[in-house]
C-alpha cells in the first residue's frame, strides 16, 4: 500500500487512514465527520477532572483535546495572551461531512427554499454540476474529505466567530488544506486552539509580614516556583493524524501594590526566576534589608486595605505533525489579588 504525506511533515499509510477513518465512525454524528461538541471517538477516554472544570480528554468539532498535562484546583484559570492584538482562534475550518453526509446537509436546506433560487442554483452548479465539483465528489470518497467551518467552543457569541465564512472545499487525503485559508486546521493551528484550552495556577504570593504589614517595612514576597510547574494541552485530528502540543512554563512575575504609594523590589515591580523561586523566603533577622522581590507601602491603609495583584508571565511554546523543533507563541498572564493591611508604626513616649 502507497504512503500519502500528510502535507504537513508526518506520512501516512492509505491503511492507516482507512483504520482512524473505522474507528471514529461509531462515534460521530449521521451528518458530519467530526459529530458535535464533546463527542470523543471510541479511542479517547473521556475522564477525570484535571482542570476543576472539563474532561481530560475530550472531542469538539473535529478536534480532540488532551488536558491531562493541564494545571488542577478550583483556582486555576486561562491566560491572557501579552500581545494585545492576538487571540486564540475564534474558528477554524476542518473535515466536517463525506460526500455522502455533504449531500444530505446540502439538499436539506435546498428544499426549504429558504436561501432563495440564485444561490441555491449556484450551490447546485459548485456541488452537483462540476463547477467544479460532480455530484458532491461521490467518486472520490474514498480519498478525501469535505472541509466546513466549526466555531470554537465558548466563542460562540464573539463576532471575530463570524469570519470563517468560506464555504464547504474539499482536500484529498494527505494533501495539506488551502494556503489561502489562514483559518484551516493545521499543526499551527491546533497549538492555537490548544493556547485556549490551557489552565494555569493562581499567583498568591507568600508575604512577609504577612496580611498585616507597616508603613516603611519592606514586605517580602516570594513563590515557590516547585508549585508552578509547567502546563501543556495537546490538541489533534485524529481523522488525519495530526496533532500539537502546546507548553506554558513560569518565567516572571510582576507586584502591583494596590496604591501609587508604595515602592517595589525590584523598581520595575518585575521579579524573576532564581533557582527555585521567585523571590527570597523571608528569614528571621533581614527585616530591615532590600527584599529581591517585594515592596514597601508608604502610606497606612486606614481602616480598609490594600488589594495586592500578582502576576505570572508565562512563556509559550508548541511543537507538532512534522514541526520537532519548539515554536513561540505570545507570553500569557494570569494573576490574583490579595488583601493586605498596612498600619502606622506606633510609638509610645515615656
């Protein structure tokens, strides 16, 4: 049996394909390929609780999602990529129907009439009368798979949802998807998705005076960074084997006072990894030095407090189908905020 490339690096047998294409079958739904939102193939075992919210692994559209390696407890949460301009994918194109399910789909909404005779003629012509499809490429199902638009879950009512637009193309077996549809799924595009379904640990930083501090006193704060291990979800296509693996690793974080009157350490409110932290533990007899990480308040916060906001950056990077070398994706944030009181020193003249 000939091998086909999968356009994206990885090879493929023409047996291989014929084998993942038995083994989701049972699984999907009667009109598309990749069945609906969270439908996992008989291959996935949907279980487990890693991310305090989801399955470890679980099926949507045509993607299939492993978050085993993802950060657990009920205060883990998604990161906000730093580049302001760049969001995971609202929507991505990938096999949806054979030409069998393609033709159902099609002709169901054709006899409604409700999209009206001229597009529904022109639908005919693209799909039936070989301009430039015939009859739904009934001759080629064996070889191929029609490619439609899923919009990703959770990002139904965001209007950038809306762009994938294209209608329905089909892609042979093997061959990569158009290059002129930047929404198509591919190894790059799965690490994407995959940016999404990432969850990391919350930042509560340990403080020393803790919850309580004074005016003037340097207030440490430090991480163990042992508990900010790196996170991955890896995202695939099992219908084309092709998969990404995307990874966030710790690198920095940033102290927010909670006020204009305070000073941080390092100026720049930025601390960075040393070792196995991030910051210094405080110990007895260095409360009067230069924390490495931390900050002074300079004013009390009277009968209230100040809300202190930690930050992680998180460095991103994926690997995949036909890409062994790690690629960057935009850093991604994620913080909490904790509630700190800060009191005047107190003299007492005799």
């Amino acid at each position: 049996m000939p091998a086909l490339s999968t356009g994206w690096g990885g090879v493929i047998s023409a047996a291989m394909i014929g084998s993942l294409c038995l083994s989701a079958a049972p699984a999907l739904a009667d009109n598309e390929i990749g069945g609906g939102a969270q439908t996992s193939p008989p291959s996935v075992r949907a279980s487990g609780n890693a991310d305090g919210k989801g399955l470890l692994f679980a099926a949507a559209g045509a993607v299939v999602f492993d978050r085993s390696g993802n950060g657990a407890g009920d205060s883990v949460g998604p990161v906000t990529p730093s580049s302001g301009n760049w969001t995971p994918p609202a929507c991505y194109y990938a096999p949806k129907y054979t030409p069998a399910q393609m033709r159902k789909y099609k002709e169901s909404i054709w006899a409604v009439e409700s999209t009206g005779y001229q597009w529904d003629a022109k639908q005919r012509d693209t799909y039936v009368n070989g301009h430039p499809y015939k009859d739904f490429n009934k001759a080629k199902a064996d070889q191929g798979y029609w490619w439609d638009s899923y919009v990703t879950e959770g990002r139904e009512g965001d209007p950038i949802a809306s762009t994938c637009t294209e209608d329905a193309f089909w892609v042979d077996k093997g061959a990569s998807p158009p290059a002129d549809i930047p929404e198509a799924i591919t190894p790059e595009m799965l690490a994407r998705l995959a940016y999404a379904e990432m969850r990391v640990p919350s930042t509560r930083v340990d403080l020393a005076p803790a919850g309580t501090t004074k005016v003037n006193l340097p207030t440490w704060a430090w991480l163990d960074t042992a508990e900010f291990e790196p996170v991955s979800v890896t995202a695939s296509v099992p219908l084309l084997n092709v998969t990404a693996t995307t990874t966030a690793e710790p690198v920095t974080l940033r102290i927010e006072p909670g006020t204009a009157d305070a000073q941080t350490y390092p100026a720049s409110g930025v601390c960075e990894i040393t070792g196995d932290h991030i910051g210094e533990a405080y110990v007895r007899g260095k409360a009067e030095e230069t924390p490495p990480c931390g900050l002074r308040y300079l004013r009390s916060s009277g009968d209230g407090s100040y809300r202190l906001q930690a930050t992680l950056t998180w460095r991103i990077h994926w690997t995949g189908t036909g890409i062994p070398a790690p690629r960057n994706l935009p850093d991604g944030r994620f913080g909490a905020g904790q509630e700190v009181v800060v009191q005047e020193i107190q003299s007492v003249n005799r």
